[in-house]
C-alpha cells in the first residue's frame, strides 16, 4: 500500500469496487469475468478475487458458457435471485399492495386490499403489518434472508427521513413510516413517493436502461412526475420535486384536493374522466375497468371522455418539453396500461403545444415494465440501497 494512502482506504477501494462489480453484473447479466474486468477498469486478478467472495456467499451465480474467443469458453455469472428477499409495499390511492420479490425483483407471492377515501393510517398500517406478517411466515421462514422492506406510497414522502409528508387522498400527515416498520420488523425500511418508485423500475428495466436522463409520468387516479438525471432522483428543496398534478391548466377551474384551483390532475386523471363521463349524461357508477370496457364497446360518451382527458395531459405534457427539453419522457399507469385511445390523444396535444423544434427531439413512450412497475420499484429501493449492506458483509 502507498505510504500516502489514508488508513482504511484500501477498505474503501475494495468497498467500492465490489459494488461496481455487483452492479455491472446486475445490469449486464450474464456476464464474464473478462467483460467485467475491461468494462470497469479493473485487473482480471481483482474481478477474481472479488467474485469469489459473491459466489462464496451465494450472492451470485455461475450460469452459462459465454462464446469463446479462442481459447476455453468463459464462465458467465450472473445474481442469484434466491439468495436474498425484500417486501415490497405499494400504498396507491385506492389498493394496498405487499408482496415478496426475489433479487431480481420478480415477484413471488402478492396480498392486496382495497383502500378508501379518509381510510385511517392506523388502519391501514394494521393490514399492511398483518399482510407482512403472513407473508414471512409463509414464504421467508429464515428471516435473516429478508434484505428490507421498500415502500412505495401515494403522496408527497420525504425520502430521507422515510416519512410520507402529506397523502391527500388519505389526509396523512407526516407520518414516519421507516421507523414504524423498522420498529416493527427489525430490518432497514426505505419509503420513497409511488411514482419514483415507478422511475426507478423503468431505469433498472425499461425504457430508462439505456438513457442517463428522462422523465416518468404516472396517471391513473392522480398524476405524478419523477425526473431522472444521471440515473438518479432529482428531489428540489424538500423532496417535492415532480408535482406535475397539481401545474395549473386552467386559471378558473375545479376545486383540487390540493386545495387550490385549475390542477392537471382536475382534468386529465381517472377521476376527471369519471367527472367528463357525468356531463356527457352517463349515469352508472365508473372505475377503471369499466372505462376501458365502455371505451371498447363504442360508448361515445366515454371515449369523449377519455379523449378530453388525453388532452389534458397532453398540454400539460407539452409544459414540461417547452422547459425541460428531454429526450424521453416514459408514461405509465393505470389509464395507460390498457388505453390506446388515451395515450394517442395526449400525443396529438403534447405535438400542437410544444415547440416543434423541442417535439422533434423528445420520445413519449409508454412503460414496459406493466402492472407491477410501482411493485418492483419499491424492491429496488431496498436493492439500492442493499447492495451497499451486502457489500458490508462481503468485506467485514
Ligand atoms: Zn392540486
């Protein structure tokens, strides 16, 4: 070691180095040693040295014969996805969702309950402790392999302090949920806003993979932002960074449950939809299911419905490329999941109100990582920030 070399540095370096190793084999699995050593710069003997220890532990695998440039064909590694779990928690406006994910954040098993309008915490806290509960005791009797529990909730959320500031659906607030369920579970609990969570599955495995930059919408009953800049969250002054919902579309409008007036949400999210469905003269009850099957049998006065609701979100859209100029801007949700006609109409109106010359250079996808994106985004909160605890252990 040099003589310049602060105690403990060497540590560090291996510290960091495995993480490195970690990640590029979880992003580019599977993969071998030889790739590993030339994409990260690092010796053939390090990369060596260090996936040893992983595959000591378990942490990662061998699995195929990569090809071979002449010589022996290389071993491929890859993580083992059963070598650790994490619960993953997914508070949303109208469903509670807990389930167990595998290190590759599939899912193994799912309990769900219908949430309400004003429901309590303490009430929901309950079912979500309970549902936690049944689901280690059936699934994870060796709870030393529960790595953490990710939470990914409605609402305005301080990451930091994992406390969800204020959810308007439910009229919480500040509630420090990390403490709650570190109290309760003794494992380290991560608690970060629903559709960040959701930014965070699509840059691990959808569109984001490839990009550094992009920004993520959410709508279904609300509508949410996450902007990703170097692959990471940007948060604004106090975790509030992303409230696209509430940006004003009209100066006289619709009393939000913000509390002000005019919000994007007011006229562009399921509940505006429901709201549009009512003046047109449907009388039947409307959730999202039974938007997407009227839309389907030709119902005119939902598809004008969800048409004017596309709209919206279009000039809203439209708001953020004339600001932000991004390259990709990725949407997902409820109202996308399984409407062609909705996404179609907001592109029409994100195409007439932007700068054309900022339009051209911008592509809105819809998410690829489905239903369950918000599910695995909250696992990889805990991944995240896991692989760091994992690497602890490796080095200690
Ligand atoms: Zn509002």
């Amino acid at each position: 070691m040099k003589k310049n070399m602060i105690p403990g540095s060497f540590q560090l370096m291996k510290k960091i180095n495995t993480g490195l190793v970690l990640d590029t084999i979880r992003l580019y699995a599977p993969i071998s040693r030889v790739e590993i050593s030339k994409m990260l710069n690092l010796t053939p003997a390090t990369v060596t040295n260090i996936t040893a220890e992983l595959l000591k532990r378990n942490i990662i695998i061998e699995s195929d014969f990569g090809k071979s440039t002449g010589g022996r064909k290389p071993v491929l590694l890859k993580i083992n996805p059963d070598s650790y779990y994490v619960i993953a928690v997914h508070i949303g406006s109208t469903k509670l969702r807990v389930s167990v994910m595998n290190m590759e954040s599939e899912i193994i098993c799912s309990l769900t309950e219908k949430l309400y309008p004003n429901m309590e915490f303490e009430k929901v806290k309950d079912i979500m402790i309970d549902f936690i509960n049944q689901l280690i005791k059936e699934y994870l009797p060796e709870k030393n392999k529960i790595l953490g529990i990710g939470v990914a909730a409605h609402g305005l959320v301080d990451f930091n302090n994992g406390t969800i500031t204020f959810a308007p659906n439910f009229g919480w607030k500040n509630i420090n949920l990390r403490e709650i369920l570190e109290r309760e579970f003794d494992v380290p609990a991560f608690v970060d806003r629903d559709v960040r969570a959701m930014a965070m599955a699509e840059s691990w495995y959808g569109e984001g993979r490839e990009v550094e930059d992009f920004i993520c919408i959410k709508v279904g009953y609300g509508i949410g932002a996450a902007f990703i800049k170097d692959k990471q969250q940007l948060r604004g002054a106090s975790d509030g960074l992303g409230e696209f919902g509430h940006m004003k579309v009209e100066i006289n409008g619709t009393k939000c449950i913000c509390g002000n007036y005019g919000c994007l949400e007011n006229y562009a999210s399921e509940r505006a939809i429901v709201r549009y469905a009512m003046e047109n003269g449907y009388r039947d009850e409307l959730d999202i299911e039974k938007i997407h099957e009227e839309v389907n049998k030709g119902n005119q006065k939902i598809i004008d419905a969800v048409k004017k609701a596309g709209f919206y979100l279009g000039l809203g859209i439209s708001n953020l490329i004339n600001i932000f100029n991004p390259r990709l801007i990725v949407i997902g949700g409820d109202l996308i999941d399984i409407n062609d006609l909705f996404f179609d109409e907001l592109l029409l109106s994100a195409k007439n109100y932007s700068l054309q010359e900022l339009f051209q250079n911008v592509n809105i996808k819809r998410t690829q990582t489905g239903k369950d994106a918000i599910t695995k985004g909250a696992a990889l909160l805990v991944l995240d920030n896991l692989f760091d605890s994992i690497q602890k252990e490796v080095i200690s």
